[in-house]
C-alpha cells in the first residue's frame, strides 16, 4: 500500500511560527504534526509513502530522512512552486501508481485526526468510483461545510445535510491522468466533475479531527496532547 502527505503549502495563516519551519515540522504533543499521519500510516501497512514539499522542504527531508526510524520508505516530491492538491498529486504519481497498485491514500500534513485505524484501513473503491472521502461534522470555523453524503454512501457537490472534507481520502489515479505535470491544480474542481459521474463516495467519521491552520489551533492541539486542558 501507498500513501501522500501532502506537506507542500507555504503555511501563511500559521506565521510568524512558519517564518523559519515548514507548518508540517511544527510541534503538538512534542512531536511534529507529519509525524502523527507517518506513523499511523505504517501502522496500517503502508509500505511507500511520497511526501511532496515547497516552503522550506530540505527541513523536512533532513528530519525525516528516508523512514527507515518508522520502518516505511518516505520519498519525496519537491516543488519549487506550491502546485496545490492536485498538481502535487499529479506530479508524485510515478511514485505512487502504477500498472498494479493504482489506488492510494492521500493525507494533508495539517490536519490531527483521533480515528481509528481501522476506520482508515476500511476505505475501499469500487472499479467505476474514483474516490473514497472521509467526512467530519463541520467544525465552528466552516459551518457550511463541503459536500453532500448520500444514503447510499455517494458524495455530492450539492444537498443537505453537508460535511466537511477531513482531508483524508483514498484516491484512484486516473483521477489525475488528465493534469499536466509541474502545473497548479486544485482537487476540489476534480472532485466535483468526478461526483458528477457518481464516480465518489464516502465515510462519516465521529472523531476528534481539526485542520491545525493557525497558531491557535496549534496552541489548542497541544494542550489536547499535553493533558493541560
């Protein structure tokens, strides 16, 4: 199994602790963030995982070298520009498919995530779907949410009730076969075109999960870890 964290973003709500360390290197709990999405994805049995990177990316590299520490193989994917979700996917995805193996988990580096693991071992695609998405209640910072889950467990761009995306997924390849290489491309239009073609589905999970966008979720995570709440 195979798996992208996605650490490329410039982490500008998260300045001036961003000034001189990339967000995904920023500690809660005495550990940095990427590190709780590596280990519980070689906990699950992910063997390769590409993790693509931009705004201070050799920090990342030299702290977390190749993975032999969490006994997984991290490579990396550096951007010289940030090529937003799916452009970073694009550009990694000789490192993550190929003739045998063309589905992977995709994970941003920012957010935390209490969830099993056998939540996340349950994703599961169909041949004719493109995208399995985990979705959480809409936290107090984006009440409107992002997309529609259906009965049946198909993912829409319209309908109530809404979720939010948890950036957590698990994604086929042929999602992104039609991006050019090294070119900007944001997923949401993607994904969008794919619940068109009932091509996505979906998982609710009740768990603790937040996007630690700035410095006071940082603050509130760490609190969390630290028992000092």
């Amino acid at each position: 199994m195979r798996a992208m964290i996605l650490a490329a973003g410039l982490g500008t709500r998260m300045r001036p602790l961003t000034l001189s360390r990339p967000k995904p290197l920023l500690k809660a709990g005495e550990k940095p963030l990427i590190e709780y999405q590596i280990e519980r994805l070689a906990r699950i049995g992910v063997e390769r995982i590409v993790i693509n990177h931009a705004w201070l990316g050799e920090q990342i590299e030299k702290e977390l070298g190749t993975g032999e520490r969490f006994g997984v193989s991290l490579q990396y994917s550096a951007e010289q520009d940030p090529l937003e979700t799916a452009g970073g996917i694009r550009t990694a995805l000789p490192l993550l498919a190929d003739g045998e193996e063309d589905c992977f988990l995709v994970v941003n580096g920012d957010v935390y995530t209490e969830l099993s693991d056998e939540q996340l071992v349950a994703l599961r695609l169909t041949t004719r779907q493109q995208a399995h998405l985990v979705l959480v209640d809409n936290p107090v910072w984006h009440p409107q949410g992002d997309f529609y889950l259906a009965g049946d467990g198909s993912v829409h761009a319209e309908g109530e009730p809404r979720y939010t995306f948890a950036g957590i997924s698990l994604l086929r390849a042929s999602l992104f076969t039609g991006l050019n290489p090294e070119e900007p491309a944001p997923l949401a239009p993607l994904l969008r075109e794919a619940m068109a073609r009932g091509a996505v589905c979906g998982t609710h999970v009740d768990a603790y999960w937040d996007d630690i966008g700035t410095p006071e979720r940082l603050a509130a995570l760490d609190q969390r870890l630290t028992g000092e709440i």
